[in-house]
C-alpha cells in the first residue's frame, strides 16, 4: 500500500517538474563556451556552440542571473531565466 502511495505522488508531481521554466542564454562568442557543464548560483548550464541551457539555479531576478553567467560565458545576445526573458534594454545593463 504504502509502494502505491508514493508512486500515486510521484506521478502527480512529475507533471510540475517537466514543465518548470527553462534557462537559455545565447552566447555573443561561441568559442567562449564552456566544454562541460558549468553550475553558476545552483544552475546546471550546457553548451551546444553559442546556445546555451540550463535546469534548477537560485531564485534570484533574471538580470542577476544574466550578469554572473555574462561574467563567467562572456557577452550574451538573449537570455531567459525561469521563463522570464531580457529585454534589449535589459541585456545592455547585463553586458555592460
């Protein structure tokens, strides 16, 4: 009984996971991306050339995050945190 409780849990949380909003940044500089996974403030970040991912990370405002993965990647042309997204504007500052 109690193995059905918790796969009955399980499949009721695992919706919330698969749908958790999704990091990305795209880098200005491919060559500055790193080869491995790279934590930045609890992010798990994966580089594909310039395109870049991540799961999990601190709860923080997105333009923070933008800055400490600008400092550790380089500049970035778009960028989303937790499903929230820079603007131009906003992208100038992180660069800066």
């Amino acid at each position: 009984m109690r193995a059905l409780l918790i796969a009955a849990t399980l499949l009721v949380a695992a919706p919330a996971v698969a749908d958790a909003p999704v990091s990305s940044a795209v880098l200005a500089d491919a060559s500055k991306a790193p080869a491995e996974r790279t934590i930045i403030d609890g992010a798990a970040w994966r580089c594909e050339g310039a395109s870049c991912t991540a799961s999990g990370g601190a709860n923080q405002p997105a333009a923070r995050a933008c800055r400490r993965v600008v400092a550790r990647f380089g500049a970035v042309t778009a960028f989303t945190y937790k499903g929230v997204a820079l603007t131009t504007e906003q992208l100038a500052v992180c660069n800066a």
